[in-house]
C-alpha cells in the first residue's frame, strides 16, 4: 500500500518496543502483504541488517522523511517473529503528473521497476535471504523446513519463502503478458492501486473497469493464479465479480465498519470474498484502522486489538475461522509512525495469539489465522 499523500514526521526513537523474550511461544506467521523490493530497491535499504541498525543508519543520515527511521522490517527481524513464509510485490503504478511523489510517468516504466523489483528478489535468493514458492511442492517442502527449523531452532539459515504477487497492475503492459509475469514466477495480482489505473479504478476513485480489463481477467483466469481484491473501486469490486469466477483474496484489507471510507471493505464485500473461498488478510496501517486519519496531523491510537476485531470481524461474517489472516503491510510506504501504538516491529505481530485467545479463538482457530488459511489457500491455487 502506497498512498500519495504525504507522509506524517517520524515518532522519538524512544517509542520503540523491545521483542519479546519468550520466544517459545512463537508461531508460524504467513504475512500475505510485504512490499519487501520496494523497501530493498526504492527505499534504498540493506533489509539484511537488524532493524535497530538500520532505524539508527537513517537517524544518523538526518534522513527526515517520513517512514525514515521508523522501519518495522528487516530479514532478521522477519526471522525474529517467525515471519517465514508470504506474500512479497512488485509494485509500480503509473501516474500522469511529473511532479508526483510516487509513480511513474509511463507504462514502460513501470514494467521496468517491476522488472527491478524481481531481480531483487533473485538476487536475495542467490544471497540465500529469500525463497520463492511457485508450486504446490514447493509450498509444501518450504512448510515443512519451516515447521523442522522452528522445532530446532535453526531457523535463521531459513529463507523467507514467498509467493509472488504484483501490486497493480500497471507493469503488465498489454493483457496477454500477464502470462509473460507468470513464467517469472508470478502467481497472484490485485490490478488496481491508488486513482485510476491502466486496467480500472482503485482506492480514492470510483471509476469502473477499462475495456481491457476485461480481457486480462480472462487471460487470468485461465492461469493458476489468484486475483487480490484489494484496492478496486467499489464500482470495479462490483464488476470483478460479475466478470470473474476464478480464486480470489484480500490480502491486506480490513473492514470499513471500524474505519468507514472507501479503503476498506463494506460487509457485503467482505462476505463475497469470503463466498468464493477466498482468505482476507488483516493490515496494520493506521489509515484503515483509525477513523478520522488525517496524514500529517494523526497520531496513532488504536492498538492490535483493532487489528483483532477486523480479524474477528471477518470470522463472524463467515460463521467460522477459515477465512481471516494477515496481510500486515507494514513498512508498504510508511513506518512505526503510521502503525497501532503497540507495533514497532513486524515480530510484535506474534502478540495476536494471545488476543485472540482471551476472545475465546481456540489453538486450531489461531493456526489456521497465523498461516493455515494462506496455506490452504494457495495449495489449491499453485500449480502441481
């Protein structure tokens, strides 16, 4: 999530919470929602080092911009809160303007940052930092190494296994080269982002489809392949699902009944994602957990137990547990600055379970929130 306004000032250092020491209580996280390139290849930072390293350097560096110093993600704290396995963008979104803060003036640009964004991932892995999953064996092997290095305690020579998805879409330059990105190893895609995009309307719009969206849903669907949901107009929502029958998500989306403008899904989409088997991930900017958000001006109020209610949210409208995860999207263009005040860090995530728990969520119930509904998820989706 990148929005394009602009960004509050960076909080006092001294805010930030110290990781838990009780690691046995840990469980396997998958976060359905990290925009890991973009922080790697436009934000410029070495995620290699630790997160206090890194939030330091940029201090150091009189880097004030915002989200600059307040980092919430790095591979060692990713490994720190068992965050092993997810979802990681290509994000890059056109943009008319030339004085814009994010984007790009063409769509051949985009096509190559996204095309960056990938080789930074292929480079991670030859670093040995990440793992991409792009079938259901792979899936499978990954989660069973995750399982074995946990039980061990080996799990910092562990990759971050992820599955690639592309955050609107922009980058695929005519509807036919979604298979083009596919045999990259592409294996979701939400097609709109913030205004309006090549293929339709996003957040802060209410545009509909363009006319070749229609025929990249149809190229879409007919690859293993999920569509995100996420960040489509209420009026392109609508028309997705009269146009598309395949396997959807919401990967970082949370219920507009706690934050009531556009960004978040009313109950009737939530429940329709929710009727095509899909899963929704719950998301940790204060944006779509603090009504009256104004950037610049907010502080943050809500703590993860609103993070929890959107979980708990989602699971009374389908009458069950199986449709609600995380997709966090911290560090996706903003850091600690813009999160609930009791989350300094990715690893600060693994305080869930025990909310969960005093609501009453047994330990299956919380499994299946942490990681399992992903899992399930994409091992119908990933081709064999």
């Amino acid at each position: 999530m990148l929005a394009d306004d602009t960004y509050p000032p960076p909080k006092e250092p001294s805010r930030i919470l110290p990781i838990f020491s009780v690691k046995d209580s840990f469980m396997l996280l998958f976060d359905a929602h990290l925009d890991l390139a973009l922080n790697g290849v436009d934000w410029n930072r070495d995620l290699r080092t630790s997160l206090e390293d890194l939030q330091v350097q940029e201090r150091v560096l009189g880097m004030t911009d915002p989200g600059r110093g307040n980092a919430t993600i790095t591979f060692p704290e990713m490994k720190k809160g068992d965050v092993h396995i997810g979802i990681a963008t290509l994000l890059a979104r056109q943009e008319p303007q030339v004085n814009h803060s994010f984007g790009y003036i063409t769509y051949e640009a985009c096509y190559a940052i996204a095309h960056a964004h990938l080789a930074y991932y292929r480079a991670m892995e030859r670093r040995g930092w990440v793992k991409m999953i792009k079938t259901k064996s792979d899936l499978a092997s990954h989660v069973s190494a995750c399982h074995v290095a946990m039980k061990n305690g080996t799990t910092e020579s562990l990759p971050f296994g992820f599955i690639l998805s592309m955050e609107c879409g922009d980058a695929v330059l005519e509807p036919e080269m979604i298979s083009e990105w596919y045999d990259h190893g592409l294996r979701a895609i939400g097609i709109t982002h913030y205004g309006t995009n090549r293929y339709g309307g996003g957040t802060k719009s209410e545009v509909g489809l363009t006319s070749e969206a229609v025929t990249l849903l149809e190229h879409i669907r007919g690859l293993p392949m999920a569509l995100d949901m996420t960040h489509l107009s209420d009026r392109a929502f609508w028309q997705v699902a009269d146009l598309y029958d395949g396997r959807v998500l919401a990967s970082h989306q949370n219920a507009r009944k706690f934050c009531d403008w556009q960004r978040q899904f009313s109950d009737a989409q939530l429940k329709h994602v929710i009727s095509r088997q899909g899963v929704i991930g719950a998301a940790l900017d204060a944006i779509m957990l603090q009504p009256g958000w104004v950037r610049g001006v907010s502080k943050p109020e809500v703590t993860l137990d609103r993070v929890v209610d959107n979980i708990d949210h989602v699971c009374q409208l389908a009458g069950n547990h199986l449709h609600a995860g995380i997709g966090s999207d911290l560090d996706g263009g903003y850091g600690f600055e813009q999160t609930p005040v009791d989350v300094q860090s990715i690893a600060h995530l693994q305080r869930i379970p025990e909310l969960l728990s005093k609501r009453g969520y047994s330990q299956e119930a919380i499994t299946a929130i942490m990681y399992g509904n992903w899992i399930r998820l994409f091992s119908e989706v990933l081709p064999d």
